[in-house]
C-alpha cells in the first residue's frame, strides 16, 4: 500500500510536494485555508464586476447569472526570470489543453523601464542584442544611465561594476560566511554615492524588485539574485524575464490543480490547519478545521508549507524539542515586509513597455506591468463590462514610507491607496507632454483583499531575508522524522522568498521523504544558482584566499590572466624554441633537464593535479577551462600542460625521446 502524505497550505510550495510526491507513487491530501489555490500566487476574481442577468423584471443582484466573467485580478504580478529552474520545470511536467504545458504559456518581456518622476523613462532591453543595430540601441541606452534621465556619475557606475565583479569571482564560502553578514547598503558603499545610484542600486533594484530594505538585506541574497540578472543578460536571445499569457490561475494554477486531482491527489480547500500534535518525537497528527468542525487527520509523512508567520503560530514546546532549530522560526517570522498588488483597469492599453516598470523614486517602491499585451489568448471583452482592453498591474512595496499624500500605505484607505498609486504612475510616466495614463481611461481598479486599512493589517506578508539570517532558517528535512517543510523561507540554493525557492524547498522536503521511507523513486533534482566556468579562476583563487583567512583580492588572478595573455602571444615563439631543443636533443635525460624544475616530476605531478583541495591543482584546472572559453590557442597550451602532466605520471622510463609535431609539445615522465 502506497505510504501516505498530509500536505498544509497550497500555495506553490505544498502544491509543488503534492506534484513531486504523487508522481513518486505516495498518497496526498492538501490541506488549504482559502477557497482559492495558489497562496501568494494566486488570481482571484474581483467580485461585482461583471454584469448580472436577472431573470425578467426580477432583480436578482449579485444571485444573477453573470453575462461576462468578472474581471481579473490578483495578489500581485507574476514574474518569472530566466535563472528560475525548479519552478519552470515542475510547469513543463503540468500538462495544459492536452498536448501543452503550462511552461508554454510564459512570454518573453523585451525591456525594462525604469522611471523617476518628471523624467524620460528609460528603457533598457531585457533581451541581449543580437545584431548591430541592436547593440548600438543598448548602448545608447546605457549611455542614458549617465546623462540626465537617471544621471548616476561615471564614477559611481564603475564602483558598482567593481562591487558586482567582487561578488562574482568571490567563492560560495566567502559569500555565504562573509556577505551573509553585510547589508547589501553598505556592500554597495550606498550611503558616500549620489542620490541617482542610492535610487537606482540602492533602493530601486531591492526594495522594489523583492520588497527587501537594502539598509538590511543580506548582500548574499541581494548579490546572488543580481548576478543571476547579469548572466541572464549575457545570453543573447534570451529574455531575462518571463510573464504568463493570462490570469496565473487561468494559465497555470488551475491547470495544475485538475492534473494533480487527476493523479488522485485531494486538495481540499476552505481547510485551516489549527495545530500539529506529537507523540513521542514524532508527529502524530494534525488538527484541520473544516465546515466548523475540527479533526484530527493523519499520515506517514506531514509537509507543513505554511507561511512563516503561520508556522510560528502552530511550533509547539514539544516540537522545539524533538528539533530545537524550530525555535529560529519564531524570530524568523518578524522577518516579513508588505509587498501587495492593485490592479487598474482602463478602456485602452496604455503604452508603457513590454515588460517591468520600475519606479524607482515612488515613495512606495512601485513595480508594474501592463498585462493585456501579453494575454494573446485572453478575450478582454469578455470580462466586466466588456470595454477593459488595458490592465496595469502594480506591486507596492513599501508600506512604511509617505507617499506623494503625506501618509504612508499603511494608513491609508483603500480608496487613498488607489489614488495615491495612481497618481505615482503618473507623475512617472506622464512626463515631457506625453499623457500614458490618462485619468478618464480608468474604468475600474481593484486592491488585494489582505490589506485591512481599519485594522492596519494585511493577512499575508513576504518574508525577506535579513542581513545574517541564512544560519537560522531551517532546513526542509527537520529532525523530527515524519515532519517537513516546503515553503520559500527555507534554505535553499535560490535563497530569495520566491515561487522559485517554495518550489526548490517542496523538492528538497519530497527528496527527504524519499530517503526516509526507503522509496526507490528517483530524487526530485535541484539546481544550484549559475556560476559562469569563465570566472572559475578567480573563485578558485578567492576559495585559497579564503582558506587562509585572507579578504577577497583579485590580484594574483589579473596577474595569471596577465600572464596567460602573454602565453598566448609568445605561444608560437615558446613552441619554436622547445621544438628547437627537442630536435637537437640527444637523450630524453637532456629534455628533462631542460624543464626539470627542481622538484621530481611525480611530486610535481602529484601536487598540480591532487583533489580539489590541492590549490594549485584547483587554479591550473581553472585557468585550463578559463583558456577553454576563451582561446583556443591558450587552451592547447594549458591542455597539453595538463595532459602533459598527467601522462607524464603514467609513462614508465627509458621510452623512446619524445615525437614533437609543430604546435604541440610533449613531455616524458623519467
Ligand atoms: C505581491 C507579491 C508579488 C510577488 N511576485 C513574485 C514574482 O513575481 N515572482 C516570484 O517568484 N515570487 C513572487 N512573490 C513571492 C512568491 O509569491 C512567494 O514567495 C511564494 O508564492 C510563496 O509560496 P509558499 O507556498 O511558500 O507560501 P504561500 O504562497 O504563502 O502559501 C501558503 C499557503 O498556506 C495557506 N495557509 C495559511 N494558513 C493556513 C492554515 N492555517 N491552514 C491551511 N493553509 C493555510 C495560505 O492560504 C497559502 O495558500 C511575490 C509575493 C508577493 C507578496
């Protein structure tokens, strides 16, 4: 019989357990609180906003049959960015209309545009130019970051190249033990620069993209997620971002939801899990209330994929004890800042850009996107009143600072936080004569239902990681044997409270099932962040750095690229010059001579080429993949240095003097 598996909150991470775990042969029943799937993630319908039909001159109000689906809304925008790998594969393995998937229904977004009040927005292109024309636009757009639409300094756009370059060629060990600790503020030097680079390094890319404070979010985190944008960028013809082709539960989570059902999986929702009861060490079940009454339910296995803020609420003495890392979760939890979307609806579709707004100097950090233009499949006309054709979609990110108003978001009223957005928007969009948003366009707007202005609440927070909070978050597999955890607070390799981190942490938790339960199912994969093999070298150098206790210094490494370059032009003349003794050589003992270093060959040999903790051995290896990427000439040397090397171990003695072809040399072992 198969073992049997409780899963608590569907959101992306339990959704993500129930996929992994059902496809694996196990039994599950999720178990949600809300009357729609998808947690933060979610779509929702905004209620009303379709016109009713009644039934002759019975006025049946909102019992009518609707003529149109009321209009679209959601919790906030969805954004799915190219280095996403765990999330975007669960969606190729969900099934939409038959023969699709659900991952075929993200779009390419082609720019960002990034906006400060009064100012040309500036739009960067989210896809790296594949042509002439192309990569001249990109630079004249660059070029634009100096001049006066966002005027960052020279100077301070080459400091920040030299803090991202640091991040890069630092080791993971460094990052994770060293920048873990700093602010992503100070790391930048945010506070001696102009205000056009606190905006725009500071404040626009952090606040607003992850609702994070850079005075206090963790330079790992921050760091890691740039550096992923950066590669992205580098690959030509790839968009950095993705958006879906329609409302998320539309496209993606309600698709998802029938293939899991399909697959025996019970998702019930209107289910709030009251508290998590133990026996022994171990979890014995938990308390689910359902229809006013409340039960006990049971299973092998529990994966709590709860919000944090949840989870401390349900952590018990018991539990802390059979894992006293649970306890983290309760400080963890104060870790969580609002970030909630509103949604305007207007009779046209405003021209803003094909892909992400950035406010950077709205006090409440606003994001956008304007969505209809990639709803290619989605009717507007059959939402609402049937005039929507435009629908901007706007993330706000800072609660605590005044708007334009004087009044933070937080307390304001509903209807003052749509009329303080707006007029945000506009103040950066409707700028030079240009008139985007126009105020008789907006036929409608809605604003998540979490935010509660009278009780100055909002139901479901973000949590952010904070500077030195990566050793606190827990792990998905706890110590209590049958419990696990599936939600984007955990430590994964994505590190950022994401859909992409909820899904890597449900993937870790079903692997820990897997082992536990002795299944011979194969493991749910995980990806690490990408680290380019081009700038091995210096990570490798940084990791012996870091070893000895040493800051990071990229000194020796430009000196070996030195080096290297120079290799690479005395190649010709190096090779001419050995072949030239090789030729003239009598015995192998005169070759060896020529290059014997001192050391014997095997204890050289022995020491260049030992495990990864040998670090020159490490560094040769690099420069070797490093010369791979990047010149083919230099990599036959580095190569047949290596190769050389190596069989020089394996040769026995007294071989024939070596055969020497012109561009290739080869060494004898004695
Ligand atoms: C406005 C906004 C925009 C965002 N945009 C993006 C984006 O573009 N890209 C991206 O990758 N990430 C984005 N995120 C982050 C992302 O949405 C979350 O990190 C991710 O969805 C978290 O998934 P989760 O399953 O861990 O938690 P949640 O989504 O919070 O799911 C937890 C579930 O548990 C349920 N629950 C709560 N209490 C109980 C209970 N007692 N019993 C049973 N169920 C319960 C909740 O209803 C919920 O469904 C955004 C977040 C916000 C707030």
């Amino acid at each position: 019989m198969s073992k049997t598996v409780i899963v608590f909150g569907g959101g992306i991470g339990g959704l993500s357990a129930a996929h992994e775990l059902s496809e694996r042969g196990f039994s599950v029943r999720v178990f949600e609180l809300r009357d729609v799937p998808g947690g933060k993630a979610r779509s929702v319908v905004v209620p009303s906003t379709a016109p009713r039909q009644n039934v002759g001159t019975v006025h049946l109000g909102s019992l009518a049959a609707p003529t149109r689906r009321d209009l679209p809304g959601e919790h906030g925008f969805r954004f799915f960015p190219r280095f996403y790998k765990h999330i975007i594969d669960t969606m190729a393995r969900t099934p939409y209309r038959g023969s699709r998937s659900v991952a075929e229904n993200l779009v390419n977004t082609t720019d960002a545009t990034f906006a400060l009040f009064g100012r040309r927005p500036l739009k960067l292109p989210t896809i790296t130019p594949s042509n002439v024309p192309e990569l001249f636009t990109l630079v004249s757009d660059l070029g634009s970051l100096f001049g006066p639409d966002l005027g960052i300094p020279p100077e301070d756009f080459a400091f920040f190249g030299e803090r991202i370059w640091q991040i890069l060629t630092s080791c993971s060990e460094r990052r994770l033990n060293e920048y873990e600790k700093i602010g992503w503020w100070d790391f930048i030097g945010a506070e001696q620069r102009s205000e056009a680079y606190q905006k725009f390094f500071g404040i626009g890319l952090t606040r607003s993209l992850v609702a994070a404070r850079a005075k206090l979010a963790s330079t790992k985190t921050i760091g890691d997620i740039y550096t992923q944008l950066a590669f992205n960028l580098s690959e030509p013809e790839i968009s950095t971002d993705r958006v879906l082709n329609g409302p998320t539960n539309d496209v993606w989570i309600d698709p998802w939801l029938t293939y899991l059902r399909g697959r025996g999986v019970e998702y019930h929702l209107n289910a709030r899990v009251r508290s998590i009861e133990m026996d022994g060490g171990v979890v014995r079940g938990v308390m689910v209330e359902q229809e006013r009454s409340v039960r006990e339910v049971t299973a092998d296995y529990y994966v709590s994929a709860l919000p944090i803020e949840v989870m401390a609420t349900i952590v018990t003495d018991q539990m802390v004890r059979a894992d006293p890392g649970l306890a983290n979760i309760f400080p963890l939890s104060h870790n969580t800042e609002w970030m909630n979307g509103i949604q305007f609806y207007l009779d046209d579709d405003p021209p803003i850009g094909r892909g992400h707004q950035i406010y950077l100097d709205s006090p409440w950090a606003l994001t956008s996107v304007s969505q209809a233009q990639f709803w290619t499949d989605v009717d507007l006309s059959r939402f609402g009143d049937g005039n929507i054709r435009g629908v901007v979609s706007v993330d706000i990110s800072d609660w605590e600072t005044r708007g334009l108003n004087g009044k933070p978001a937080r307390k304001c009223t509903r209807r003052e936080i749509r009329d303080e957005v707006w007029d945000q928007l506009k103040r950066s969009l409707n700028v030079q004569g240009a008139d985007v948003l126009e105020d008789e366009d907006l036929v409608h707007w809605y604003l998540d239902l979490d935010i509660d202005p009278l009780l100055r609440a909002n139901a479901e927070p973000l949590f952010v990681n904070l500077i030195d909070t990566w050793r606190l978050r827990p792990r998905a597999v706890t110590a209590i044997p049958n419990l696990f955890l599936a939600s984007d607070y955990v430590q994964t390799f994505t590190d950022l409270a994401t859909m992409e981190a909820a899904n890597e942490a449900a993937r870790r938790a079903v692997n820990g099932i897997l082992e536990h339960s002795g299944s011979d199912a194969p493991p749910c994969q995980l990806w690490n962040l990408h680290e380019p093999e081009l700038l091995e070298p210096w990570r490798a150098s940084d990791r012996v750095r870091y070893r000895q206790g040493l800051p990071w210094d990229d000194t020796a490494v430009r000196l070996g690229l030195s080096a290297l370059a120079a290799l690479y032009r005395g190649t010709s003349a190096l090779e001419a010059s050995i072949v030239n003794v090789v030729s003239s050589a009598m015995h192998v003992e005169d070759v060896l001579s020529y290059i014997r270093t001192g050391e014997s060959r095997s204890e050289l040999v022995q020491r260049l080429t030992s495990g990864p903790g040998a670090p020159s051995g490490e560094l040769l290896r690099a420069f070797a993949t490093l010369a791979g990427t990047v010149a083919s000439p230099a990599e036959s040397v580095a190569t047949s240095a290596l190769e050389a090397l190596a069989s020089a171990e394996r040769n026995p003695p007294n071989v024939e003097p070596p055969g020497v072809t012109t561009g290739n040399v080869r060494f004898v072992e004695p």
